[in-house]
C-alpha cells in the first residue's frame, strides 16, 4: 500500500477561516504555539487552514464578527473537522513597533486587547508575526475525523488531503497594498 499523500495545515481559528473566506480579514497574527520554540512561517508557503475553536473566541472577537462564530464552530468539532480554505503567504513581517500594531486592525477580526494579551505580550521574547496571506476556498470542504495526531499546541500539522484550490480571495495588487501598510505600521 502506498503511503497517504499528507499537506501541510495551520491551525487556525474556525472564525478567522470564514473571515479569509469572506473577504474580512487579510492577515494572521502568529508566534506559535506553547508546545513551539517559535513560529516558524518557513514551514510551508502554502497550506490548508486547520480549523480551531474555543469558547473564549467571543469575547476575543470584535462585535462586528461575531456572526462568524456560530457558522465557524461547526467546522471544528471533538471527533472531526471540516478543511475549507487554504492560503499562501504573500509576505511574512516582523512587528517591530508593537504599540503601532492598532494601525492594522481593520485587516483582521481580533478586538485590541485579545492582540496585546494574546499576541503581544504573551511570550513577549518571541516576535510577532504579521503574515499576508490569500486565502482560496477548496473546492469542496474536505471532512476529516479528528485524530490525536492533531492536538497540542502546535501550529502545523499534517493532514492526508490533497484539495483542489478555487479562486483566490484577493487580486495580488490588493495583496501588496496591504503588505506595504503593514511594513509601514510594524516592520
């Protein structure tokens, strides 16, 4: 028997997945997880999006998104999760100037004080990373059982699927517009 094909996947929350797909949101905020040294962005420049969720998500959300939430949950469930996007890094910046990290706010759906406690100040000797991304929708959701394989702290992992892409989310002039905006507020 041949081995499984497996593709690289972020984790990521349910809600930001539906964001990215949405066209609400065009950046993740990343240091890693606690089971990780740091985040590592060089892991794969195109993945497919592992969704996460967790009831603390509310309160971490801006009210505006919190429609995302109830559609998103279903996405990551105990015994299985449903793969409905990938991405490609379009730029990985380094925040620098922390206390200009409002600048960029309307490029994602996280309220100011989840990024300053939850991205910021946590683990505050690694470097946040601002990360472009374009999201595209597979073209069908791809559902899998949830295995111990995936849990922990992690970032990546490795999940035995091979989707087809659909359309990107973004045109790549939009993309770089927001890549100079964020090298302009963080980097």
């Amino acid at each position: 028997m041949a081995p499984t094909a497996t593709t690289p996947a972020l984790k990521e929350w349910s809600a930001v997945v539906h964001a990215l797909l949405g066209g609400r949101q065009r950046v993740l905020l990343r240091k890693g997880g606690i089971g990780e040294k740091r985040f590592d962005s060089t892991v794969a420049g195109e993945f497919v999006l592992f969704p996460t969720v967790a009831h603390s998500h509310a309160e971490r959300v801006r009210p505006e998104f919190r429609d995302l939430l109830d559609a998103a949950a279903a996405d990551s469930a105990e015994d299985r999760l449903v793969v409905r996007a990938a991405a490609k890094v379009v730029a990985a910046l380094p925040v620098n100037r922390p206390d200009n990290i409002e600048a960029i706010e309307d490029l994602h759906i996280w309220t100011a004080e989840s990024v300053r406690r939850d991205r910021v100040d946590f683990r505050p000797k690694h470097r946040l990373v601002v990360l472009v991304v374009q999201a595209m929708p597979l073209t069908a959701p791809v559902e899998l059982p949830r295995t111990p394989d995936y849990a922990g702290c992690t970032s990546w992992v490795q999940l035995p699927i091979n989707a087809s892409l659909g359309e990107p989310v973004y045109d790549d002039t939009s993309l770089r517009e927001v890549v100079a905006r964020v090298r302009d507020a963080v980097e």
